[in-house]
C-alpha cells in the first residue's frame, strides 16, 4: 500500500468520526442524541450571511492575497486591540482555513524532527497529530481535575527540555472550559521567559465565557512575553460558522512570514467570500454572541446539575467554552455482559448503541476517566440523552 510512515503515525480526528457516526446513524432512521461535535447549533447571524452574499454577487470570488485581505487583517488587528489591549502589525498577522489550520501551519513553521512540544492534558484531539505531523514529539503533561484541569507552573517546569520549541495552552479549554486567571498566566510566563520557549495559545472560545469573568491572554502579561506568543482565533465557534472555515493568528513576523510561504505552496488564501463574511462578524454588531452565550450558560447549568445528582459521577462547573467534562470512572466495569466496559471508549460505545446518545471518551482528550458533552444542542435534547445515559447506566449497575 502506498502510505507515508506520516499518515501511518496519526489517527482520525475522533471528535469528526463520532459526528460521522451519529449523523450516519441519524440518517438510518436511528434517533440519536448527539454531545458529539463541539459546534454552536445555532445559525450563522443574518448580517454575515448578507456579506457572504454581496460579495458573490459583487464577483468577489478569486484568489485574495495568500494570508487573507488587508481589510481583514485589520479587522482582526482591531479585535485584538479592543479585546485584549494587544497592537500587532498586518505583517504580524495571517488568515487560514480554520484554527485548526492555523495550528497545522504554525506546527510546519516552527518545528523540526526532535523538538518536543508541551501539551497539558486533558487537550483538544487534534493537537498531539499537529505536532506529530510536523515531525516533532508531543510531550503530554497531566492536569488534575481537583486543580480544575490547570498546568502549574511547576509541572511545565518540569517538563521542559532542551527540546522544548512550545506550550500549548487552550483557555477557555476544549474539553474541560477551564478558563486561566490572570494571575495564573503570571506564573506561568515566569516559566516561560526564563526558558526560550513560545506559547501558542489557542483561544478560539475567548468570547464563551460565563459569569462575568473576565477572559486574559497570555500574551497580555508582558510585552516581552508577547513576542514568544501565538495568538490564534477564528470566527468558528464566536459565530456559529464552523463550515466557513476561517481561522486567524497573530505573532512573530517572522513566523508568520514562514506560515504565509507554507499556506502558498498547499491551500493558498482561505475562500475569498469566507474572508468577507468573517470581516461582518467581527465588525458588525455582537449582540448573537451575547444571547449564545446566555443559552449556553443555561444548559450549562442544567447539564451539570443532573450530572453530579447521578450516583458516583463528579463534574466541574465550566467557566468557558460548551463542554462539560465529567468523571464516569465510576461506571468502569470489566466484563459486562461479554463487553469489556474498562474505560471511556467502550462506555462511550455502549452508550449509543444502548441509550442512542453520541459522546466523546476522555481517552480521545487524553484522560480516560472522563467523557466528553458538547452541550451546544438544544435544552430539550439535553434533558432526553441525560435521562437515556440515567436509565441506561442504572441497566448497567442492576446487571452488574
Ligand atoms: N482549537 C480548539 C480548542 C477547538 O476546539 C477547535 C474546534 N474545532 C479548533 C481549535 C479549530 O476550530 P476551527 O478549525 O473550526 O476554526
Ligand atoms: N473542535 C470541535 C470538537 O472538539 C470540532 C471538531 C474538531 O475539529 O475536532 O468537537
């Protein structure tokens, strides 16, 4: 078989296969509860379709400049400016297809075969193949769920090598909505600039955050410590446009000079009417962010209150993001009915075959104690999939 040792070193984004599969099932007539995807279930705001409209009626649909238009640039260099006091130039700045895309061109221009990345566990899937795929090693440092999910500074101490290239925070996190305090960042900066490492810090959930706290980059802690950040963002998840594939990142131009010549020999510019709209969303009004926001808390709320009212199960409160991350150990057994049901892949499995509620196991995050809700679907769906995984668990225990 032609396959390169590359692609035979990473697996499939596990958090789109159980989407995959829930829509599959969906689509057999099987009425499925998914937590599976994390992507609002709202649609993308009025005025933002209007933009990517005029712009195709205006012809606007050939190739732009490789790193995204000036206009958006701007537009984003003004987010940044307003949002987290931060000042970058447009050479400072870059548009890709996606966050994701982002992290895959930021991971090509900056690693070589041998460095090692930190990344505090539990994480978003895709991050340990980014890195794989750039040749270097993912160096995978655990978090406790007792000190809400955060890296301390004295683990990231330990963790860096001469190795070391970069960190890898994500806050508000995916999976656990874990949101870093400004003091926390402190001290972890302290670490930073005493070794030469950089941070890519993804914030793509900046905006989804609740109870009033406030949201802080890392690279808002110093100006020295700014020029070892990578900012990286998208308009994804902020506005309910995961399919227009627009992500962005600011930092070192250098780098993201490097990141433009990688985009120029693979994907190009990102699609030209994506870039108008995503221009809309962070210029026009935010009021849709707002009342996502206040839906999300709600059922935030909600899920997590009939989580730890379930026997044995524990879940933090999440300040950020829509993910609820809950220790399922509990319901651990081996051998159950011919089913080896150790750990959250084969709970996970029995749950949509059995109760026909999608989740995400913790194990695809890096902690297999726990298991991943997307709780970015309606109160509805939220109250029928926890009263099914309720009815299906309790089979589990009076079989047991
Ligand atoms: N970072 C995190 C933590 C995410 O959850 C996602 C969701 N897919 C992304 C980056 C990338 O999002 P997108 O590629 O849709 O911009
Ligand atoms: N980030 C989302 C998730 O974690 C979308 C899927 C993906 O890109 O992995 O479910």
């Amino acid at each position: 078989m032609l396959m390169s040792e590359r692609i035979r070193a990473i697996k499939p984004s596990p958090t789109l296969a159980i989407n995959a599969k829930a829509v599959s099932m969906r689509q057999a007539g099987v009425d499925v509860i998914s937590f599976g995807v994390g992507e609002p279930d709202f649609d993308t705001p009025r005025h933002i379709r209007q933009a990517a409209v005029r712009a195709i009626e205006e012809g606007f649909t050939r190739y732009t400049a490789v790193g995204g238009i000036p206009e958006l640039k701007e537009a984003i260099i003004e987010k940044l400016r307003c949002d987290q006091n931060l000042s970058y130039e447009r050479e400072e700045v870059m548009v890709s297809c996606g966050g994701k895309h982002v992290l895959y061109n930021l991971a090509q221009a900056t690693l070589n075969p041998n460095d090692e990345v930190i990344i505090p566990a539990p994480y978003w899937v895709s991050y340990p193949p980014i890195v794989i795929l750039a040749g270097a090693s993912p160096v995978i440092v655990e978090t406790r769920e007792a000190e809400d999910f955060k890296l301390s500074p004295d683990a990231l101490e330990e963790a860096i090598t001469a190795r070391t290239r970069l960190l890898i925070l994500n806050s508000p996190s995916n999976p656990t909505g874990s949101v870093y305090s400004q003091q926390e960042l402190e001290r972890l900066a302290e670490v930073v600039l005493r070794h030469d490492i950089s941070v890519v810090s993804d914030e793509i959930y900046d905006k989804l955050i609740f109870d009033g706290k406030p949201f802080r980059s890392i690279a808002q802690v110093s100006e020295e410590l700014k020029g070892k950040v990578f900012v990286v963002n998208g308009v994804s998840k902020t506005y309910a446009m995961t399919g227009w594939r627009i992500g962005y990142v600011a930092g070192a131009r250098e780098v993201i000079a490097g990141m433009t010549k990688i985009q120029s020999q693979s994907t190009s510019n990102p699609n030209s009417i994506a870039q108008k709209a995503a221009i809309a969303a962070l210029t026009g009004p935010q009021d849709s962010v707002g009342n996502m926001v206040r839906a999300f808390d709600e059922r935030r709320k909600y899920l997590v209150g009939r989580l730890n009212a379930m026997p044995g199960i524990h879940c933090n409160m999440p300040a950020g993001a829509f993910y609820a991350f809950p220790d399922f150990s509990h319901c651990f057994k081996i051998d159950q009915d011919g089913r080896d049901m150790k750990g959250s892949g084969s709970l996970c499995d029995y749950l949509l075959t059995e109760a026909r509620v999608a989740l995400v196991p913790g194990i695809a995050f890096g902690a297999d104690d726990f298991v991943r809700f997307s709780y970015a679907t309606s109160l509805e769906a939220i109250r029928e999939g926890v009263d099914r995984i309720e009815e299906a668990l309790q089979r589990l225990v009076s079989s047991a």
